[in-house]
C-alpha cells in the first residue's frame, strides 16, 4: 500500500504527485508471494479496509490507517476461516460504513468443482485497525464466474436514508449458477448489517432486460444522494452505456426503473462514482478502439428534492410537512440523535444529515458532548 499527496491548482488542473509513505504485506496465492484479486475502501477518520485473494483456500481482510504526513500504520490481517463454503474466495467488495459503523464484504466461493460460485456477504467491524469478521457468511445468491475476472466482482452501494445497502451482481439465466450457462442478467438484492451480523432484505430483483440485449458486459453502481436512489449502470450487447434507478426500501423488495442509454460508447471496464459536493454522479470509461479513458458527469432530476445548504442555521425539533410552522433548535442549544462520538466535531450534509467530514458542504454543525447530544455551533 502507499500513500500519495496530489496537489491541485485553483483551476483544477492535478500539478503534482508526490509519494508520502507506503507499508508491504504479502499474502500468499498458491507457492509463490503474490496478492491478486483485492479492493479498497476508505471508512473515515485516514482508515481504510482492504480484502483480498490469498493462498488457495481462502482470503483475508485487514485495515490501515494514513496520518496527515502520508504514513501509514498497517492493522493486524484477518483470515477467512478455512470453510468448505469458503473454498477459492474471489470477487471482493467492500462496502462504506453504515451509520453504526458496520461494514459488508461480499464475495463470491466455488460451490463444489467446476467454475460454478455462490456470492455471500459478511459484516465487519474496526476498531483502530483491528478488524472484527462475522464467523460465517451469508449467501445472497448463486454467482457464476465466467473468464473474465471482472465477471466475478458484484458492486455495493449504501443507501444512507434507509441505512441498507444494495448488492449488484451478475447472473445466468435459471438462476442457479449452473456452470456454462449464460451470464446475462444483472439482478440486485438489499442487505442490512448490524454489528458483524448481515440480513437479507425483501427477494433479489432484475435490473436489467436481456431480452433486447442489455446484456451486462461491465457493470457497476452508486447511490445518488439527491433523488435518493441507488444507480445502476452496465455496457449492453451494442456496447452502448444503460442506466436505471433502484430503490431500496427498508423493508420488502428493491425497485427498479429504466432511465436512457448513451449509443456507441463502448464502455467496458468503467466506473462510477456520486459527487456529494456538487450532487452529481461521475463515470469514467475506456473507449474500446479509441485508445483513450473518458470522464463525464450527470445528473437526474427530480422536482420533489430541493436543497438550501446556505441557509442553515439550526435543526427542528421533530419531523414537520412543508410549510408548516416549525420549532428550530439554534446555535447554543443542543440536538438529540444517535451513534455520536463525544468531543468530535460534526457538519451539515448535502441534505441536511449530520456527516464528519467538512468538504461536503463547508458548512459546521455543533460537537458532540455526548453519544447522543449535540451542541449546536457554527
């Protein structure tokens, strides 16, 4: 692992790379010292988790820590126990912490010979860099891996009002992950994770329709803070970029919408990702022939959300309808809420929730004098 510091000039333009630290582990896949197979996630406070493929039977998880200087303090590795369910993990996600601190990893584990996987979650927990793993996984459902590798990844995305996540993957066409059937139906199913324990929300649904030939030959997702929507993205048959919009309610199954495609992008291997700071989401795509990786961004609107950071200037005192007459607890009194940590300084979100970090909206909140008060400053 290793630390950069990028430095970015007032129009934008990225003008230096200078390298700040780095920490080595190894793991070991069959005889020879390599880690293949792994994916990061930043959770808060310079923290980081990192799960990766290691040796032939199983993988393992562990958890740093950058300082403001670029060094890094690498935490203990957690392996995967050793389980006949567990046999050859690959396709790692993490997923962000949710309110309570809780973490998702899934992956996907050979269901017996052959190249047939079931994907399954665990929850996880950090304290410091030390990370807590649940003892067995869930299954969400049957994987199938084909040759390509990026087949094998599923996609997570949280959806902070509802405080449950959505889990993309891939699948075949019954549904069973029969080896050599057809991979061409992109579904998603809601979990929740409380503690290291994950729960299934609601039955899996399609997102896709491959029967015109949205067949997902990449794949990936993320959670539009403003329309409150998860969105899905995949590269269909034509190489042309679809997007829908899911919704994960708390409780029952996720909803699914299609919204347009982009023709003749050839958009495989892309990424996206949502701009909480300007309340929008960014892809980045390799154009197959072109040589070239393309960066674009959007938004979808909806009429009933509507933001006003600017005018902030305490929280109400109960839940109240548009337009109605409101008690408003100002700067000096204090805000009652959940899963504080005491002394730490909290700012106001792109919709009004209370975050860590100040580069969302620039705009404070109060500190925290108790797990569950908040003295209201700015």
């Amino acid at each position: 692992v290793r630390s950069f510091e990028l430095t970015i000039n007032s129009s934008g333009v990225a003008t230096a790379l200078a390298n700040k630290g780095s920490s080595t582990f190894e793991g070991v896949w069959g005889n020879s010292s390599k880690v293949r197979d792994c994916h990061l996630e930043y959770i808060g406070d310079g923290k980081f988790v990192i799960a990766y493929s290691k040796a032939s039977a199983y993988g393992a998880v562990r958890a740093f820590q950058v300082a403001a200087d670029g060094q890094i303090t690498m935490g203990t590795e957690v392996d995967l126990p050793t389980t006949t369910q567990d046999d050859i993990a690959m396709g790692f996600c993490v997923g962000r912490p949710n309110k309570a601190g809780s973490i998702p990893m899934t992956y996907c584990v050979r269901n017996g010979a052959g190249n047939t996987y079931n994907l399954v979650a665990r929850g996880l927990t950090v304290s410091g860099t030390t990370v807590t793993m649940a003892s067995s996984p869930v299954q969400i459902n049957y994987y199938l891996q084909i040759n390509r590798e990026r087949d094998t990844i599923p996609q997570i995305s949280y959806n902070k009002h509802n405080d449950n996540y959505l889990v993309v993957y891939k699948n075949n066409t019954t549904n069973t992950g029969t080896a050599g059937a057809s991979n061409k139906h992109l579904r998603g199913r809601t979990i929740k994770v409380t503690g290291t324990t994950v729960s299934t929300v609601g039955s899996e649904i399609q997102i896709n329709n491959p029967s015109v030939g949205e067949n997902p030959d990449a794949f990936s997702v993320c959670y539009d803070d403003t329309l409150k929507k998860h969105v899905a993205f995949i590269t269909d048959n034509y190489q042309n970029f679809d997007y829908y919009r899911v919704t994960t309610p708390t409780s029952g199954n996720p909803v699914t919408s299609t919204d347009l495609e982009w023709d003749g992008m050839h958009a495989r291997g892309h990424d996206t990702d949502f701009d909480e700071y300007f309340n929008q989401w960014v892809v980045s795509i390799p154009s197959g022939g072109s040589g070239y990786v393309y960066t674009g961004q959007g938004r979808l609107t909806d009429p009933t959300t509507t933001t006003n950071q600017g005018a902030f200037i305490g929280f109400a005192d109960a839940a109240y309808s548009n337009g109605a007459t409101a008690t408003v607890n100002v700067v000096g009194n204090t805000l009652t809420t959940t899963n504080l940590s005491p002394g730490k300084q909290y700012f106001v979100g792109n919709d009004g929730e209370l975050v860590t970090e100040d580069w969302l909206t620039g705009v404070s909140a109060g500190n925290a004098i108790s797990t569950t008060k908040l003295l209201i400053k700015k």
